[in-house]
C-alpha cells in the first residue's frame, strides 16, 4: 500500500475505485470532477496501528486523511464517522482562519490545531505520521518529522472534546474502534504517496 497502486483501496460505498483517482508518478492523484463525493477508504479495516504517508495539496486545495471510518448506508460521507486530518493550503484556504486553528492542515478537525511552521506550502509534500493505539488510548501525530500532538481516542476525555466540536451529537462519529482509512475528495486537486500502515499488535 504504497501509493503506487489501488490493489488496497476503492470507493467509498463501492466497490470499485472512483474515476476521479489516477496513478501519476508513484502517486495517488486525486482531480476533481463535478460528481463530488469521491472518497476512497482502504479495503482492510484497521483498529491499531500506524499511518505514514506523503501529501500534496492544491493552491487554495482542501483534503483530509480519515480513519475508524465506519461504512453504513445512512452515513453517506466517511466525514461522518471517521475523524479527520486536515490536509489544507493553509496560506490561501479559507478554513485556516477559522475555528481557532483547528481546520488549518495538520489539525485534528475542529478539535486540535497544529502549528503553522511544521507544514510545508501547497505544491509541496509534507510527511505525516499518524498513530492510533486504543490499548493505550493515545493517538499521536507527527508533522514533517516533528511531533504536534497526543489526543485521546475513546472514553470520557474523547467525548469531551467530541462534545466541543462541531461533530457533538453526530450519530456515528468517532464511535467505531476499528474501520477504515479513508482519503478525502473536497473538490481539489491532491496527491498521496509513500503510504504505509503498520498494525499494532
């Protein structure tokens, strides 16, 4: 699962890979079209593990990295169940001047926001390594080789900050331990490669 193929991957609610995902220099290019919603999750499921991969955002482009993303026909966006990685250009999206911080790339979406100066710039790549660990419960998450945070991932201190957020009173969000990793269609261009997941035993 290194970005060079889609052996491991498909639509979300599919089971095919949506048009819109092309494989372009050792890279998952995502172009948007005028359908929408053309999100892609991994076929395995996952509960813990770690996530490393390199990301490619669009001047102006908007993107995110999904996980314990859980697939039912009600939810029709992986948005809805599976936390969110922000892959934004900070310097000219809208969403990096809102919310306190928290819809800038790097963020954990409307709860944690990472520091501007450990993102590189749209047209760049920047490296992210996301851990999710549920016998630890702790997720940390590293930017371009440096860490910029440890969250809970279930219980009491999980659903306060899910209470604060704009996913309180969300039927499914966050509530699922193991799912899917998912990769964001949000109308712009993206690229992804160098993708590896390590399950944690």
């Amino acid at each position: 699962m290194d970005g060079t193929s889609f052996d491991n991957w498909r639509g979300y609610g599919l089971e095919e890979m949506h048009s819109g995902w092309i494989l372009k220099n050792g890279s998952m290019a995502f172009t948007p079209s005028e359908v929408g919603g053309e999100n892609i999750i991994t076929k395995q499921k996952f509960t813990n593990f770690v996530l490393s991969l390199e990301w490619k955002i669009s001047e102006s482009g908007n993107s995110g990295i999904f996980w314990s993303v859980y697939e039912d026909e009600k939810f029709k966006e992986a948005y809805q169940t599976g936390p969110e990685i922000q892959v934004l250009d900070n310097a000219k999206h809208p969403d990096a001047k809102v919310a306190s911080g928290t819809h800038k790339a790097g963020s954990l979406y409307d709860m944690i926001a990472c520091p501007d100066e450990f993102i590189n710039p749209a047209g760049e790549w920047n490296l992210c390594v996301l851990e999710i660990n549920h016998k630890t419960n702790q997720g940390k998450l590293s930017m371009n080789g440096n860490e910029v945070m440890n969250f809970p991932i279930h219980g009491d201190a999980w659903d306060t900050m899910v209470t604060n957020s704009k996913f309180y009173g969300w039927e499914g969000f966050g509530k699922h331990q193991t799912g899917h990793i998912g990769l964001q269609d949000h109308g712009d261009k993206v690229w992804y490669r160098n993708i590896k997941i390590k399950e944690l035993k």
